[in-house]
C-alpha cells in the first residue's frame, strides 16, 4: 500500500488515495482543435452535453517546446507521454529519443488498447498514442509502425498508407473497409476499420458517427480482464475551426460529445474506468456573439485566427482517480497522470 500511494503521490499532487486512484480502464477523448467557446456552442445547440455529467472539470495548458502555440503532433505526445516536444515531432523528444506512450505502458500491463478517430489513422493525434517519428509528415512510415505495432482496435481512415502494410496487419486481426462489413464484425478480440482513402467527410455525411466506432471499440476492448486503454478523438472540429466554418465546427462537437455519451455510459455501469475529456488545443479564436438559448440556436460567431491559439482548454473527468484533474493542469500532467495509474493498476 505504501509504495501504490507514493505512485499516486507522484503526479498532480495527489491526496490520499487508496484503491480509487488506479482505473482498470481509461477512455480518453481528444477534441481536435476544441476550446471553451467550441465546447459552449454545442451546449447552445444540445441544450445539455454528455459532457456535463462528469463531476470534475479544469483547465489545461497547451503549448509545445518548440512554440507558445502548439500543433496537434506536439500535443498528442504530450498528453501521450507527459513530455513536451517540438512542433512536428511525434512520440519522440525535441533531441530525437523515443518516448514511451500511454499505449505502450498498457500494453505492458497487459491491457489491450485501441484508437478511434474521425481522421486518417496516420493523422497527428491518432499516430502520436503509436509511433515515434520526426515528422507528422511521414504517412508511410508512421502507416508502418502503426501495423507492426501492439495495438489491438484501429478505427478511421487513411487506407491509401495503409496498403503496403495491409498483409501484416491482416494476420494480427480482422481488417474491414466498408460500412457493412463494420456493422458485421462481431466482437472479436482485436479488429482494425480503415474505412476511408484518407479522411472521412464532414460527420453531417458520415454513414458511422463517432459513437458507433466508439461504442465498438469499447466492446471489444473491455472482453479483455486485465482492462484496456482507448483513445478517441474528434478530429475534424480542428479543420472547421481551420476553415472558419462555424456550421460544421459545432456539428462536429456535437458528433463528438454523442461519442463521450456512449463513454460515460460504459463507465457508470462498469465502475472501473476513468473517463477524460479534453483538447490537444484551440482553434481558430472561436468565440459565440450571438444567438437563442431557447430555440438551441447561435446566430452570430466569430474568428480571430485561421489557426491554433494558445488559450486553455477545457478538461471533465469521470470515474476514478478523476479528482485529481480538478484545478489548471499542464497537458503532460495529463499524460504522466494516465501512465501513473496504469502503471498501479497491476
């Protein structure tokens, strides 16, 4: 006992905790590009977020080592390893030094793990929970080791990289490629969907939303008795914010807040799983001016920026251990926090 609290003790300055602080399972979910104003304007357009169920909400510091403003691949190492890291750069150091991830600590564990995302696998957040490369550039080779790696659910798209690796990662799971096949996969106990060229389209035209791959992924992963590790991102809130497209931005944060639902819905019946909820940055200096709280309607937005800012981000926690996420955080305490409790979790 002494030595599983000094674990706890380590990260975020956590009180005492006994059993509660190490979740067998977590379900994070990244908001590509969501901030405060992302996050107000689907609760304008829901009325209430699944988001809003969780009892612990804080603040969560962005930037990269390289720059005040991050970019996704910077910030998925981050909240994947608890180490900064330049602009670009993927689960490795700004010296070049592979990082551990999160993924790889569960692994290790025993746990399975898995990624689900409304983008090409080889996209920046995705890739940074798997690979370590210098670029986020470099779609074949991170298609490569995403392949050769443990991961045990891999659902998006991105396809195109995919097929001079496809042989290998067929003979370590189920490969579908289509909707239908998708729907008809059955709970095996890993399975990979690349069910796009590169990207999917905007979620108001996708046939699977995010709560289906999630809701999937979840299914498969939780068969495993020793607890699993998922990743799930919203990834396309990012390029409306990019496009200054106040339309698709809030759809897209409403398809993801539908996908924390089906989270937080495993989470309250299973009792052992740590749910986050948070962003790898802001995008595009979104802000609400105007519009009905009764008719769920914004009428006015605005945009100061075609590109990341380094405002906070908005974190919510669920389940257990999740106090410890109250309060403003770096996003590295996000990831060196995951580590810890997978790490105590034996």
């Amino acid at each position: 006992m002494k030595k599983f609290l000094l674990v706890c003790l380590s990260t975020l300055a956590f009180t005492a905790y006994t059993e509660e602080c190490a979740p067998k399972n977590i379900i994070l979910f990244i908001g590509d590009g969501m901030g405060l104003s992302q996050v107000t304007a689907g609760k304008i357009e829901k009325g209430t977020l699944e988001m809003e169920r969780c009892p612990v909400t804080g603040l969560v510091t962005t930037w990269s080592a390289s720059s005040f403003v991050t970019d996704s691949a910077a910030a998925a190492t981050a909240l994947s390893t608890g180490v900064k890291t330049r602009n670009g750069m993927l689960g490795e150091s700004p010296d070049g030094n592979p990082l551990k991830n999160v993924t790889e600590y569960a692994e290790e564990m025993g746990k399975s793990t898995g990624v689900a995302v409304s983008c090409s696998l080889t996209h920046a957040t995705p890739a940074g929970f798997i690979v370590h490369v210098p670029s986020r550039k470099m779609n074949p080779e991170i298609a490569a080791q995403i392949a050769a790696s443990g991961i045990d659910v891999l659902f998006g798209g991105g396809l195109d990289y995919f097929k001079p690796c496809l042989p290998e990662l067929q003979k370590k799971m189920p490969v579908v490629f289509s909707t239908e096949e998708f729907r008809n996969l059955g709970t095996p106990t890993n399975a990979a969907a690349i069910l796009y060229p590169v990207h999917p389209p905007w979620s108001t035209d996708r046939e699977l939303s995010l709560k289906e791959l999630t809701q999937k992924a979840i299914q498969i992963l939780s068969q495993d008795k020793d607890g699993f590790f998922l990743m799930v991102e919203g990834s396309q809130i990012d390029w409306a914010g990019h496009q200054n497209d106040a339309t698709n931005l809030i759809n897209e944060v409403v398809d993801f807040d539908t996908a924390v639902g089906a989270g937080l819905d495993f989470a309250e019946k299973n009792g052992q799983t740590l749910v986050i909820v948070t962003a790898d940055h802001e995008t595009g200096g979104f802000a609400v001016l105007d519009g009905s709280l009764q008719d769920h309607n914004i009428t006015k937005t605005g945009f100061c920026s075609d590109h990341h800012s380094a405002t906070m981000v908005p974190l919510f926690a669920y389940g257990p251990g999740s106090s410890v996420f109250s309060g403003i955080h770096d996003n590295t305490d996000v990831g060196k926090t995951m580590i810890q409790f997978i790490r105590a979790s034996e």
